[in-house]
C-alpha cells in the first residue's frame, strides 16, 4: 500500500513530493518498532486510516505540503498493511490528495498562529472527506 501510494503522489503531485514520500518509507521500513507504531495507530480493527505529508521548498520562504489521505475497509482483521500488496484484502479504499501552500518568512513570529491554522485547515479538509 505505501509503494502505491507512493506512485500515486508521483503521478499527481510529481516527482519533487515523490522522493520525500520515498525516503520516508524506507525509513520507516528499517525501523521495524518505528513501522509497528505506525501500523498499530493507523488501524482499527478491520478500516485504516493513512496519511503522507511530503514536503517541498517552492520558492524563497515558501514550502509546498502533498497531503495523501487514504481510508479503506479490509476483508478481514490484520495488523499490517502499509508493505503488503493490495491484493483482495482491501474492500475498499478512497484516495485523496492535494497541496498545501505556506509563506514561512514570519513564521518564526506568528508560530503559533501558523500551527492553529495549519491544524484548523487540516481538520477542515479532513472532516470533509466524504466516508
């Protein structure tokens, strides 16, 4: 699942977001407690939530934030999911992407107001995912 998510940020976002989203992976593969976590969180019984965030410098004081979401419902209950091919075990899966942009020249000075709306427009996307 995470090679083809992977493939879809390249595809859509491009290859800039794709080397991030890549190298996170293989991070995350050779740190098998840091994957464990990860699976652990990501999923509840037989639906999973997953998420990628690369991001990208795009100018002077400005960075580019890809945010892949996927939600899927398994066929059956499992513990892993995130280095296993799709195979038949997804019932089904909604795939969202899109990219965020952020001027950081003052965020040193707004901080906090830049991580209120960082959180508040990430939660207004989220809630409207449609399920």
């Amino acid at each position: 699942m995470g090679v083809g998510a992977t493939q879809h940020i390249e595809a859509r976002l491009g290859e800039a977001f794709h080397a991030p989203a890549s190298g996170a992976l293989v991070a995350l593969e050779s740190n098998p407690k840091a994957l464990e976590l990860f699976e652990s969180t990501s999923l509840s019984r037989d639906t999973g939530i997953f998420q990628m965030m690369p991001c990208v410098p795009n100018g002077t004081h400005r960075i580019e934030m890809g945010v892949y979401h996927c939600q899927f419902q398994l066929r059956r209950q499992a513990s892993r999911f995130l280095f296993i091919e799709r195979g038949d075990w997804v019932r089904n899966s909604v795939e969202q992407m899109t990219v965020i942009n952020f001027n950081t020249l003052y965020y040193a000075t707004f901080r906090e107001k830049v991580k209120r709306s960082v959180l508040s427009q990430a939660s207004t996307y989220l809630s409207a995912l449609e399920l």
